[in-house]
C-alpha cells in the first residue's frame, strides 16, 4: 500500500508541469514532487521487509539498491555523451 501512492504521484507531477505554465505549476510540482519521493522512501523500507522478511534484511535491502547507485552514477557521464553526440535537443538544456 506505501508504493502505490508514490507511483501515482509522479506521473500526475509529470502532468501538472504539462498542463500548467511553470510559474503557476511550481508549488504544486513542488509538493507532489516531495511527497512521491517522501512515500517511496518508506516504500523502499517497507516493501522488501513484506515480501521477504526480516532475515537478511540488509543485505537485501543492499543487493536491491545496486542498480538505482549504478544509474544514478552513470546518468552524468552518459548525459555529457549524448549532449556532446547529438547536441541540446531538449528544452531543458538551453540556457536563457
């Protein structure tokens, strides 16, 4: 039950920032944006213990975290790569 309004949020965050301009939209954002990650936080506590137990919890709790570290080290070098590849193609990246 923890995960499920986690996953909710972000998808309706995604919306909000699509529906509205960005000044209008960034507290809203701000507070669904928060919230889904604050819930998902529990969620990732709470979740393994429930469908695994309490036996070698750590070590799940590790084993399970190892591909979000991997992504969140490689996402830097690999957005250098593709900005050098194929230049700012996103309305993100240019500066005003």
């Amino acid at each position: 039950m923890s995960a499920r309004p986690s996953v909710a949020l972000h998808p309706i965050d995604a919306a909000v920032v699509r529906l509205f301009e960005a000044a209008s939209a960034s507290v809203l954002f701000t507070i669904l944006y928060g919230a889904g990650g604050g819930v998902l936080t529990i969620a990732r506590g709470t979740v393994p213990l429930a469908i695994f137990g309490a036996e070698n919890y750590g070590y799940r709790l590790g084993v399970l975290g190892v591909p979000t570290r991997i992504a969140k080290a490689a996402a830097p070098l690999l957005l250098g790569i593709l900005i050098d590849k194929f230049g700012q193609v996103c309305w993100c990246f240019h500066r005003r």
